[in-house]
C-alpha cells in the first residue's frame, strides 16, 4: 500500500473512529430512543444492524414511490436511436402516452425498416427525423426540424433521450484506436453533442435529459474496455450536467441496463462472429502469439454465450426510461437488471477493489 503524509493519516484515523464511536454507541442510542418512543423495548447493536439490514432490504425491494407525473399532451421528446431495440421501443410508448415523439433513426435516409414503421403511424405527434449523433450536420438539422414543429416555441422541448449506442468486444491490446474512437464516437461524443445542441430548448422547458448508459458504466469488465470507457463517459458528463442544470430546473437522469442483449440489437451472434474475425486477422503478430487462438477463441465463446443471455423483455428499462421523463421527481440513476447483476454492481462500487476483485475475476 502507498504510503500516506503524516497528516493524511491521521485524518484517517480519527475519521474512522469517529464512525466507530457513532456506529457502535449513537446509532445504537437513536435506535434505542426511537425505540422506547414508540413503545418497544430499548435496541442493543445487534438489533439495531438487524433493523438497519431489513430497511436496506425493504429500501430495494419497495415498489417505486408514486412521486406525481407530468402531463403528456403538448409536450415534445427526441429520442436518438429509433431504429431498433430499446429506442424503437421507446418512440413508440411515448407517443401512445401522447407525447410529441421526434424519432431520431440513423437509417430513416437509407430506408430503415424501424423509420419506416414509426412513419407508418401517420400522426402529427410521430415525426422521425434522419439523425445520426456522429454528424455535427445531421444533429443542427434535426434541431432545425424540432424548433419548426414545436406546438408551442415559448414551451420549449420536455426531454432528450439518448440512446443511440453501439457496442463491441475485445481484449486491450486486441482492441485498435480506431474501434475505442468509433465507440465513444457514438455512445459518448454523440450524447454530449446531441444534449448541448438541444440544451437550450430544454431548459426553456425545465425539462429532462435522460442518458442510457449501462452497468458498464459503473463497473468495468474484461473485453469491454472501448465500451465501458464510453459509458464511464456518459455518467461523469450526465453528473457534471446534473449539478450545472439544478439552478435552471433540468434534471438528468442516467439510465444503466443489465443485459438485454437477447432483447434488442444491440451484439447479434452475426456481429460476435464478424467482430472476433477482425481482432484476429488485424491483431499484431506478437498479442496472437502470445495470448494464442484457443485463449482468444474461448473470449469469442464467452461473448457468444451472451447473445442468448439476459432479460428478453425490454420493459422494465422503457419503464424506468418513461420514468426519469414523466415523473415529477426523477430518480438520477436507474438500474434495470437482473438481481445478479445488480448486486455485482453494488459490490463493485463499494466493496475495496481487493475484495471484488477476488469475487469476480
Ligand atoms: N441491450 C443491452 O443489453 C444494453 C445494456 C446496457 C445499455 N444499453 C444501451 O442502450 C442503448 C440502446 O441500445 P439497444 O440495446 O436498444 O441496441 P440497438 O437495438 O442496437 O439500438 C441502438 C440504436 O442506435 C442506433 N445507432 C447506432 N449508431 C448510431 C449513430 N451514429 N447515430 C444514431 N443512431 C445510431 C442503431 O442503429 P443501427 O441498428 O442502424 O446500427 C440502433 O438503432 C445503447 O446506448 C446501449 O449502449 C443496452
């Protein structure tokens, strides 16, 4: 371990016994006056850690909180991404709730099957729009399409959806610049260039801006570095807009899925394979040396195994994502994913690295 300056440690020192002191003798006297004020007996430590245990599981196993809801009508969303999976999903459910829906869809130019679909809506408040958040052009262009349909221009826009993504694999030194730039190009460039050109509308409406990341975002895993760097990405810049936005009334909201690969587009067994034929063939001749085929081929099972897996049903994020939009008080981090993943991102972010470390690799 470093080791700490003088002063460093004992802050150190003292911090931790005053935790010990309010854990083991305040917490125990609270608890105990709480206690014989409602009438029960007096608390010792071992109630109180068993009273604090079951309201930690009654805290994440409890129904969200009814916390008011915003009226749809008259109010505008852009979602990017509509193509496919959870934004295609998305733009739909909006809509039926009767917002003003802007699709965002990368291939609506190139006649995208899911542009064509939500066109085939022929309603005023379903209006898709070619948008592709790499492109400076596309994104002005489809801020010049929100500012002409706006019912009410003074209103402004409610909330921007990003959740355009792209994903991929791969090992560190598998893994070439031009993939860690073209990742973060769409997941992380592409939601700060999309908020900050919509950012004025939104704040006209002291709105919502609703960013999906992802459990990789929160914690780290072998083969997703160019993907878990991007979405790092997204929670420091949704954080730091948090804090910026609060005076002006916006409030942001990061969304983090477990896996739902089985249910959207997002890794297909075709992109597995073609992805792993890449990081072979363009991999220096030295990394296939030393990490060998069958190591390599045993990472690409892995990442198969993973297209299959995971949560078929994309509710509960549209649930969530429909939340951080309508609720009058949004939550600032949503985790829809399995109970496995959940608690491995718990003890990921609390536990000291030494010990998660043991647990999972
Ligand atoms: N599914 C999961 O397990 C999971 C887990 C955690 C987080 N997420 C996140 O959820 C979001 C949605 O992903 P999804 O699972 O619904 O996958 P998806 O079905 O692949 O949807 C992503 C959409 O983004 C579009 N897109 C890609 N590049 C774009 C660009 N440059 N500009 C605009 N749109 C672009 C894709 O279009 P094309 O199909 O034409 O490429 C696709 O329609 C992503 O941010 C993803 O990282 C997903």
């Amino acid at each position: 371990m470093a080791s700490l300056p003088g002063p460093r440690a004992v802050l150190l020192t003292l911090l931790s016994l005053l935790l010990t002191v309010l854990l083991g003798v305040g917490l125990p006297a609270l608890l105990g006056g709480a206690a014989r004020a409602l009438g029960f007996p007096d608390t010792g430590v071992a109630e109180c850690i068993v009273t604090f245990y079951l309201l930690f599981v009654a805290y994440v196993a409890a129904p969200r909180l009814p916390r008011g809801r915003v009226e749809a009508e008259g109010r505008a969303v852009l979602v990017t991404g509509c193509d496919t999976g959870f934004g295609h999903a998305l733009a739909i459910h909006l809509h039926e709730l009767g917002f003003t829906v802007f699709a965002g869809c990368l291939m609506k130019d190139k006649g995208g099957e899911g542009a064509k679909e939500l066109e085939g809506f022929h309603s005023d408040r379903m209006k898709v729009v070619q948008l592709d958040v790499c492109s400076e052009e596309q994104v002005q262009k489809a801020v010049q399409v929100v500012n002409e349909n706006l019912e009410d221009k003074a209103r402004g826009l409610w909330a921007v959806v990003n959740n355009a993504g792209v994903s991929t694999f791969g090992e560190v030194e598998f893994t070439s610049m031009d993939t860690y730039r073209r990742v973060s190009e769409v997941n992380l460039w592409g939601t700060i260039r999309v908020t900050k050109a919509l950012l004025p509308l939104i704040r006209r409406a002291k709105g919502r801006v609703v960013n999906l990341a992802s459990m990789y975002g929160r914690m780290g895993n072998a083969l997703r570095s160019s993907y878990c760097v991007s979405k790092f990405g997204v929670e420091a810049f949704s954080d730091c807009l948090r804090y910026e936005m609060k005076p002006w009334g916006v409030k942001v909201s990061v969304v983090e899925p477990g896996n739902f690969v089985a249910a959207t587009g997002i890794l297909t067994r075709e992109a597995v394979a073609g992805t792993a034929n890449q990081l072979w063939s363009e991999a220096p001749a030295a990394v296939k040396e030393d990490y060998g085929k069958a190591h390599f081929e045993q990472h690409v099972a892995l990442m198969r195994s993973y297209c299959g897996g995971g949560e078929k049903d994309v509710r509960p994020v549209l649930d969530d994502i429909t939340d951080a939009v309508v609720s009058n008080r949004p939550y600032t981090r949503y985790n829809p994913m399995e109970p496995k993943w959940w608690i491995r991102v718990q003890l990921m972010t609390h536990l000291p690295a030494a010990i998660s470390d043991i647990l999972y690799f």
